[in-house]
C-alpha cells in the first residue's frame, strides 16, 4: 500500500515482557492514558502537558459539560457571538458574571463575597471626579449647575437665579466612578459631581 493508516500506534520501549508500559488502556467504555483504571470517557493522568502544540480547537459541544481545573467545576462558560458569560447563558455585553469578581493581590480578601460585587485590593481609575444619578426632565448639559426640583425633590432641575438656596450641585461630563440610578420610565438619568474636578460653565452676563 502507498498509504499506512494507524488506527493505535503503540512505540514498545519495554525492557522485558513483565513490564507494563501502555499507551491507553481500554477499560468499560472510558479511555486511560498514564492510568490502568479510567474513571472518565477520558482520563489523562500525568505531570507532562496534556496539549504540547496545537493549533485547532477544544470545543465542548453539550450545553451541560463542565470544565474542572484542579477539582473546582467552572460552570455555564458560554460565549454567544462575540460576548462571553461566567454562569450566564446567554451574556449581553462583553464579559458577563453572575456571582463575585475579586481582583486579588494574593492575600485572600474575598472569602465571604456577595453576589453581585467587586472586590479588589485598588483602582485605578482615568477619570477625576465622582458623581451620583439624579432623575431630571430636562436636557441638561455637562458643565451646567443643577437645584433640587421644588414640585418633585426626587429630580434636578437647572438654576433660574444667582445664590439659589436649593443649589444641589454641577453636572458632570466624564465621571470616574458613577452611582445609582433611576428607573421612572418619565424621566432620564443624569450624573450630579460629588467631588473631583469638574468643568463649570459661566455667563459673563454681569461682568467679566
């Protein structure tokens, strides 16, 4: 034949015929390589890496297999399009988590973390200033100083008047970290400056 085609090609290297070297062992429907006694479809037991070079994929094609390192069971790993979720099926942004992220120095400071949070040992963060949501119904601008609404304290509304008393703050334009929000479908969200730096707009009505 011009072709060979090896369906187990085994490389004997023993020294004698006790000696018990196996390439795989075949063993009640699962497949062992450096084990006599698979416990799995497929068990690979070694210090060795299990992959040296390739260029093709791993792909787990049930909705239900698991990716286990060390003993740990990473679950619902899925990537839809080009988004990926940790224990979300079907992520909407980029990197989607449901559960804790700690960014951690090596020092374990995220033994009890709560659903939902981020916990990191520092930030560092582009933006320089801090801001909260408030609800408002007008088209504010960044730069723009803001009051509370007198008909409805919950919003903001833009200043009418120098020295106003119910003065709440400036709207920001690129806040660093932003807080809250606001679901009334009436209203939009916009971002008051709690500190940091901020641009102000100014009228040179009464001078310069």
């Amino acid at each position: 034949l011009a072709n060979t085609i090896v369906g187990l090609n085994v490389d004997v290297t023993t020294a004698n015929a006790n000696d018990t070297t196996y390439a795989a062992i075949f063993q009640g429907g699962n497949v062992g390589i450096g084990t006599t006694s698979p416990g799995a479809k497929l068990e690979i037991a070694g210090t060795n890496s299990v992959i040296s070079n390739t260029s093709g994929d791993i792909t787990i094609t049930s909705a239900t297999g698991n990716i286990s390192l060390d003993g740990g069971s990473l679950t619902n790993i899925n990537q839809i399009n080009s988004d990926l979720g940790i224990k979300r099926a079907s992520p909407s942004v980029a990197l989607e988590i449901e559960g804790a992220l700690c960014v951690d120095d090596g020092t374990d400071s995220c033994e009890t973390g709560s659903a939902g949070t981020i916990y990191a040992e520092q930030t560092s963060i582009s933006e320089i200033d801090l801001a909260e949501n408030y609800p408002s119904n007008q088209t504010l601008e960044g730069g723009e100083v803001v009051a509370v609404d007198p008909v409805d304290k919950e919003h903001i509304l833009r200043t009418t008047q120098k020295y106003q008393p119910d003065l709440i703050g400036v709207i920001s334009t690129k806040p660093g970290i932003l807080l809250g929000g606001f679901s009334r479908e009436s209203s939009k969200n916009d971002p008051v400056a709690l500190a940091g730096r901020v641009p102000v707009k100014v009228c040179l009505e009464n001078g310069t």
